[in-house]
DNA sequence: TGATCTTGCAGAAACGTACCTGTCAACGGG
DNA sequence: CCCGTTGACAGGTACGTTTCTGCAAGATCA
C-alpha cells in the first residue's frame, strides 16, 4: 500500500487517520489510491497498537447454557436491539458473550469493556473483567456489593406499588400476585414490594411463585393461582407470558376479564394490545435502558473514569387497557341490585 | 510473564497452547505462573499474528436505522440465539452489525466470516466482505446471483402450499392471504406459491399486502382483508403479528374462529398456544436455521472452500391448533340438513 | 570414540499499525 | 550571510503474539 502509492507507512497512516502535517494533495493522493487498492487498515494491528478494539461485550445471565433466558425474550430483543444502535451510533460493536466463566471464548475476544445484564451476586464474570480494568456496566441493580462501574435500572418498588393502587383503584379487593423463585433483584425488589403493600393496606398476600426461566411452569402457576379458595379477584404477574396465561386459565374457571378478575402484566410484548380483552401491561422501557447503559459505559471507556459508581433510574410506563378497567362496584357498598347481576 | 516464570517467551507461549516439545512439569510450572498472575493473552496480538480472530459477524438487512426489523422479533431472537450458542461452542463469539456499507465500524472489527440474514440482491456489504476473501453465509436463499459461500433457507413455497391444502381439507373455501408491500425473497416466493395455488385449483386470489416493518399496518390490512365484498372464510398471514390482528378484525366483524374463518399464521411466538382460541401456526424452525448457518461458515473458516455454494433447506412445522380444525361441512356437497345449521 | 538423533529450550522474525523522532529543504528576519 | 522556523515527509520502534530456526546437552549406536 505504501510502496504503491509511493509514499512512507507513517504518510499512509497520517492521511488516513487526518494526522500529521501534510498538504492535501497527498491527503486525497493516499485515500484514492487506498480506494482503488480496497485498502481496509487491520482491525487487528490497531487494536494493538492502541488497546482500544472498538468492542464491547454483551452478556445476560442465564438459567441453562442457552445465551437468552426464555421468558423474557421481548424484553431482552428490544434491550439488545436499543444497545446495539448506540453502540453503532458511536462507533462501537456489540459482541454476544455467555456469561460462564469458562474462559475460552472471553479470553479470545479485545473488549472495551462490558455490558452485564442482570448479574447475580459475586458474579465471576464480572469481578474478573474488573480485576482487568474492563469498565463494566450492569442492566439491573447490582446485588451484593458487585463492583460495576455504572448501572441502570427500573424503580421495581415504585412500579409495582403503582400497579397495585391502579388496581385498588379501579376496584379490586383481593390482589394476587404471579412471580418468580429465582433471587434476582427484579423478582427480589418486586415480590418485596407487594408484601409491603399488602401490610400496608392490611390484605393477607396471595400469590405463586414459579421458576420462570421454565416455559411451561408459568401456565400451571397461573392455574393454581386461580384455583385457591382465596381466589384473588386481581392478580399482577410479574413476567410476560403470564398474561395470556392468566387469560386461559380465567377462561378456564369461567371467570370474566376484567368484571370478574382484573389483569396486569409486566411485558413489552404488542400482543397485548390485541388479546380479548386486551391487557393492561407494565413496560420496563428496555430501549431507554439498552441505550443508557451503552452510554454509560462508552463514557467510561472513553471519558474519566469516575470513582462512585454512576446510577440511573430509567421510569417504567403503565399502559393501561380494558383488563384493569375500574368495573362497577359490586358487593361494596351497594347491595346486589338486579338479577342480570347473578 | 516469561520472567515471572524464569523462561522464555517462546515456552510461555508453547505451554499455554500445549505445543512444542516440553515436559509436562515445564508445562505445569508456566501455567501456575500464569493462573497466579492472572495473565491472558493479548486477543489482539494473537489475531495479528495468526490471522483468525475467533469472531463471526451477524447481520439483518434492515428497513431503518435500527439494527433488527419490528415484525420477525420472535423469529430473529431464536435465530440468533441459536447461532449464538452454535458459535459459542466451536469457541467463536457473534458480533452484531448493522447492514449499511458505512465502513466505520465493519473495518474497525477483525472478523473470520459473516451470517447475513435475508440479504438483498445485490447487497453491497455482502459484496465488500466476499472481496476481501471472507466466507459469508445466509439465512435466506440469496435473490440475484449474490456470491454467497453457502445459505440455509426453508421451503417457503412447499410450506404455502401444505398450508393451503390443509386449510382447504378442513373445509376452506376461498383462502386470503396477508402479506407484504416488501420484495424479499420470503414475500416474493409466499405470495407467487399462494397465486400458482389458485390458479391450480381455480380460486381467485383474495389478499392484501401491507409494510410488514409498521406495527400499526398489519392490524388495519387485516381488517381491511376481511371487510371485502369477497371475503375469504380462511386466511394465512405471512408475518408473526397477524394472528392476533386478524382474531381482532374476526372479532370485530362477528366471525367465529375457527367455525367461520380458518386461521393460520407464521410465527414462532408461544402466545397462540394461548389464544382464545389457538391458533395453528408454522414454524419456520429458526433454532435449526440459526445452528445450521453458524455450521456452515465455521466449516467454510476452517475447512476447505468449496467451490459452489452449499445450499441446505430446513423442513418448516406447521403446529395444527383450534383456529384450523375441521368445521362440519356447510354449503358443500350435502344441503343444508337440520335447522341447527341455520 | 566420534557420529547421529532426540530432548528442552531460547532467539529472532514477522504480523500491520500508530506515533515519536529525526532529516532535509525552503524561507524569512536580523 | 547565518540561524531559527516551518513544512513535508521518512525511519524506527513498540504493541504481544506465533512459529521457524538454532543450539546446546544428553542418549543411542556403529
């Protein structure tokens, strides 16, 4: 390349790179005969050369040795998708990393630094990237006292209290609750949150916990929590299929969405804009978190290093359909007023 | 390193990679040494020097600036996934980029091959990347004479024609069809297998195209599909979301499903298990899509090239549920037989 | 007793870039 | 006329590997 176009390498990397001082019509002399050769500078010997590879890891935290978890699937697409478009935006890639420790394929790979989602306490993944200076940022409230440079996240508690008094609102009396068994701090903060509430409001709690990374334990859990003799007569659940499961399984015990049994879901799926009826869904806005989290870290890699932790909060959004709609007072304060009602 | 562990660099790097001819106490001492100090290898040095850097690119040819298309998010979060964790295991990590020819970021990264899913013809990324020597392989049978190393595709037009067939055993009369404005091969082979049906067995071709890539056009084309004067009394939607629009516009229009209108949609999303009622989809398989392309670019990486391209086709499933089923035969060859029916 | 072969390692070249440090000419001011 | 300054480049080194070659020291053998 540089004997071709006749100049010196340190001339050819100055006119590409818009370094040095040259006129520019060595300048234009060098990128044209660069274009005309298909000359691409390696990715490789820059990144030597200056330890930056423009990489950045991607990592969710999983239940089997699939890279996504099953559940959240939208969340996680719209998430990934949202990072992948700052990062670009910036000049960065996103690379897709199993969280295993398992070095083979983390050692084989420059990376900038790191995107964690959801990490779980004392997580090796992440203690060894920072024991290598990696700036690493986390999608999720780091549990324990997980070293991250900088997270992002959802105010759970105030969500879920906020869907609870949505549904107190529009009349519920008795609030079930669909949620996970795993320790995450989402399910962690969100289950916590409805006991606190229903001390709060002195209701006993109602709920089901299930292994949600389990496709098909979601419908069962959904099921038995329709079938308790303290049957709820509005239930939140936490994870995104249990909306259309929670649909069939009132279907099931002839129970009417939303007269008898008001609905919500934590999901970003559009589905539910289209369910009989439609159901009201909690969204966790994962584009405004994918795009954050990238920025935070991007700042980090490229800007000063600060020595607190850097955390953002990033509002939740309740859309609000016919499933939770306030329904007409029944055995509250007016009697039973006329036959249609039995 | 080599001095911590009081040998050369040559037998750091010889017993890190089990070669050469050491003992294996040579061999077990560097790698103490090297545990203790928690030294890696420079990735980067490595692909300089070897040429390989262990990372595969992952394309979708998109309609706007985002790096995925709204409409296949079930479909392309499997896919990936699969290729994900295909990749993982021969030891290589997937880089996502986008698939606009800006150079900046496809020459910023070191890459041993590219998947490219549902180029178009003529693509220009795909064009650049075979330039430079690099195996490229594609989910989607390339449109045009686009130099691919190999692609995996399904048989788009037997899957339309089982599924036309089998919504006319279960007593369909005029089939529509939903589809889309865009001219990708998937579209553009649906559509010309659901027309040659017609034309087989003499229906006229009742369907409406929409840009799959709007959210919000799909639920008023299926509205738009049903409020014909010729309405059909069956209907197969190309894209995920149809389901659930065209159950919406059934429902608006006082049709029940599947006793007046049959309903089959392609997707991969398990919300149509759960449907009221289900619907029966097909699956175009894109975990077995996802393995078999990251297969087929590592063989192309590490392997000899093969001169023509390799093509494999992946068998789709066609999951039969209620929206369907066989309805009792009206209007056939029996005449109308008992009031019931009225 | 050499001559040849194996074992166990070290030296050194290359990979392609970025950047620091010259070098050489032209030029202007004193 | 000399000297400092500036413009326009080239030289050379370092980044951290891999790998080819080299080279002793011991083993084997005629």
């Amino acid at each position: 390349m540089a004997a071709a176009a006749g100049v010196s390498i340190t001339t050819v990397s100055d006119a590409l790179n818009g370094k040095g001082r040259l006129p520019d019509a060595t300048r234009r002399h060098v990128r044209e005969v660069a274009d005309r050769l298909g000359y691409r500078p390696s990715a490789a010997a820059r990144t030597l050369r200056t330890g930056k590879s423009g990489l950045i890891g991607l990592t969710v935290t999983t239940y089997g040795d699939e890279p996504f978890t099953f559940t959240e699937f939208a969340y996680f697409a719209e998430m990934a998708r949202a990072a992948t478009s700052a990062a670009l935006a910036r000049g960065y890639a996103l690379v897709i990393l199993p969280a295993t420790s398992r070095h083979d394929v983390w050692s084989n790979v420059a990376l900038d630094g790191t995107v964690v989602i959801d990490p779980s306490d004392h997580d090796p993944v992440v203690s060894e990237l920072v024991r290598q200076g990696l700036p690493v940022v986390s999608d999720g409230r780091p549990a324990g006292s997980l070293p991250v440079t900088a997270w992002v996240d959802n105010d759970h508690e105030a969500a879920v209290l906020g869907i609870l008094d949505h549904l107190a609102d529009a009349g519920a009396r008795r609030i079930g609750l669909l949620t996970g068994t795993s320790t995450d701090t989402y399910t962690h903060l969100s289950t916590t949150a409805y006991l606190h509430w229903c001390e709060r409001v002195g209701q006993d709690p109602v709920y089901e916990a299930y292994p949600a990374h389990d496709p098909c334990a979601g419908a069962v859990a959904a099921d038995r929590l329709l079938a308790r003799p303290d049957r709820p007569d509005a239930v939140y659940g936490l994870f995104d299929p249990n909306g259309t499961d929670l649909l069939a399984a009132a279907r099931r015990y002839g129970l009417r969405v939303p007269d008898d049994l008001l609905l919500v879901c934590c999901s970003e799926s559009t589905v539910y804009a289209s369910t009989e009826p439609p159901i009201t869904t909690l969204s966790l806005k994962p584009r405004r978190i994918g795009t954050a989290v990238v920025q935070l870290l991007i700042d980090a890699i490229e800007g000063v290093e600060s020595e607190q932790p850097v955390e953002q909060v990033i509002p939740t959004e309740l859309i609000v359909r016919t499933s939770s709609e306030r329904r007409a007072a029944r055995r509250t304060v007016s009697p039973p007023r006329s036959p249609e009602e039995g």
